[in-house]
C-alpha cells in the first residue's frame, strides 16, 4: 500500500510547483498510490516573508491572495477526496511555515479547520531568511545566524556552524509548540550546504547534541519522521534525514512515514526504490500512515484518524514504477 505524506500542486503553490491537484491524484492512481496526503504550503502573513518570485508584479497582491488560495485549496481538496474515494484515501493536510513563533498561533487555526486531517511541520527559514531558496539566500541566513550569537567571524564553516544550530533551535520551538504528526525534512538544512554529507556527531558535538534533543522531543509526544526522497532528486546522496540521524530516530524506535514531497506529476514516487532501500538497510521493516474515518456527529466534524502501519514489502509491492 504505498503512500505519500507531503505533496503539492502548482494550482495551489503556483510559481513554485506544477500541475492541477485533480491530474496529480489521478497520476498517484494509476503507479499504485493506496494514500495521498495533500499538504499545500500554508498561507504566510508577512510581506517580509515572501518568496523572490512572489514579488512581481506585486507583493501586496501575492500576500493578499494567499489566504484565499488556501480556502480554495481546501474546498477543492474535500471535492477530490470525495469523488475519488473509491480509488485512493486522500487526506488533507498542509504544509506548517515555521519561520517565527507568531506563526504557531495560525498553525493551530488552520489545524482545527474539520476539513484538515494532520499537518506537516517544516522549517524553510532560519533567521526569518530562506535556507532552500538559492546559495545566496543560505549565505545571508548563515551570516545572520553568526551575528545572532554574538560572532563576527567570516568564515564560512563558522557561520554554517551557526547556522545549523539556529535551525535545530528553531525546529525546536516548531516541535514544541505546534507539535506535528509529520515532521517534515528533518535536516533541510544541508541541503545548500557545502559539505552535505557532513558527520554532524564529529564534527559539530553541539550541534549534534541539539539534533538528539529534537529527536527525543519528537518519539516524547508521537510525531513521525518523514523519509522524504525529494533530497534526492535535489542531488543529495541520501534522503531527508541523513544516515546518522536516521540511525539515531531508529535507535529510539521512532516511527517512520514516507514522502515524496512532490511538486508535480513528475517527482510523484521519485527515487522511491532508492528511499526504500535507504530505510531497510536502516533495519526498518514498517512505515506509518493514516485512516480516516468521516465524523459521525454533528455535521462540521472532524474524522477520526487510525494510526495504521504498512509494512515495506507490501508498500514496494503496490507500486508500479519504472526507476
């Protein structure tokens, strides 16, 4: 029964993804998809916080559109899930953007809408400056990252040092306060990083120290980790989380979801096989989704949702790809 728990549409993330939402879900039919986890980017407030390509032709109106884009989405997603509910469990969901805490007070209204199943809690900023944009960006979240504690260093390994202990703090604050089912791309992080494969334990102890105090804060309250394979179509060598960390959430016996963190119909199960593998040679044996069951009270209610464990054999075996 394959599945993934973190994707996106360029009807409801345009400039950023591609696709209509309806053809993405009819893709993830036909190569075996049992589940989709639907998880647009949730709407941001700021004008400080939009994107480069979000500012033409006009900021004011980009920011301005993206509330209403995410009711639209929602309205669209609850049509999808109904029509082709004979064919594939659609949940819905969102992206959380964690990139200050005065976010988490809308992380948890969007979140109690009874249409949304569970959210994805992500961190793309460090700093309030995007970390996955472009190296330019990553330069500028480092320097303000160094500057934070005090440092006035201009080397680059000391200000990414900084850097990646910025992130992890602030994943923390996230995990603490919003809590979600999904942590998504644990260590997005190195993405832009010279030195991606870098041994956090070795080389950064505490850095690393604050890696396994994440981890801990995520097995305390139930959260899941995503093994998310958009890494490696970015080029990276393993997915989100590297092997160390992964070595470590498996230590703890931490659950496992999956996730293509697609942004379109072609990196719908992209280097899934690879994912697969990278996770039983961690001695994984079993991913987590959800269930829903619609609410049988008051209309407007929730659905109850079944943690429900898919074993990797049967998860490889239900798709249908030519990798």
């Amino acid at each position: 029964m394959a599945f993934t728990m973190h994707s996106h549409s360029g009807q409801f993330c345009p400039g950023h993804a591609k696709d209509q939402l309806e053809d993405i879900i009819l893709h993830a039919i036909r190569i075996g998809y049992k589940t989709i986890g639907l998880t647009e980017h949730m709407p941001r407030t700021a004008l400080s916080d939009l994107y480069p390509e979000e500012l033409t032709p006009s900021p004011s109106e980009s920011l301005a559109a993206l509330m209403p884009r995410h009711a639209a989405y929602l309205a669209e997603a609850a049509r999808l899930q109904a029509k082709y509910a004979a064919q594939i469990h659609v949940l819905i969901g969102f992206e959380g953007e964690w990139i200050r805490p005065a976010y988490g007070p809308l992380i948890r209204e969007l979140a109690a809408h009874p249409a949304v199943d569970y959210f994805v809690g992500s961190l793309h900023h460090v700093c309030g400056v995007p970390i996955d944009f472009d190296r330019a960006h990553y330069a500028r979240a480092a320097a303000a990252a160094a500057a934070a504690t005090g440092s006035a260093s201009e080397e680059e390994q000391e200000q990414e040092e900084a850097l990646y202990a910025a992130y992890f703090d602030e994943q923390h604050s996230m995990l603490t306060e919003a809590r979600p089912r999904v942590v998504g791309h644990f260590d997005l992080v190195r993405l832009l990083s010279a030195q991606p494969g870098r041994e956090i334990a070795r080389t950064w102890p505490d850095v690393w120290a604050r890696v396994v105090r994440n981890l801990e804060v995520v097995k305390a309250y139930g959260g899941w980790l995503e093994c998310n394979t958009s890494a490696l179509r970015k080029g990276l060598a393993e997915p989100y989380p590297k092997r160390e960390i992964a070595e470590a959430w498996t230590r703890m016996g931490g659950r496992w979801t999956f996730s293509d963190d697609s942004h379109g119909i072609a990196q719908v199960a992209t280097n899934y096989g690879r994912g697969l593998d990278y996770l039983e040679g961690l001695g994984v044996r079993e991913l987590w989704t959800l269930e829903r069951r619609p609410a049988t009270g008051a209309e407007g209610g929730k659905a109850e949702l079944i943690e429900k464990s898919v074993p990797i054999e049967e998860f490889r075996a239900s798709l249908r790809l030519e990798e």
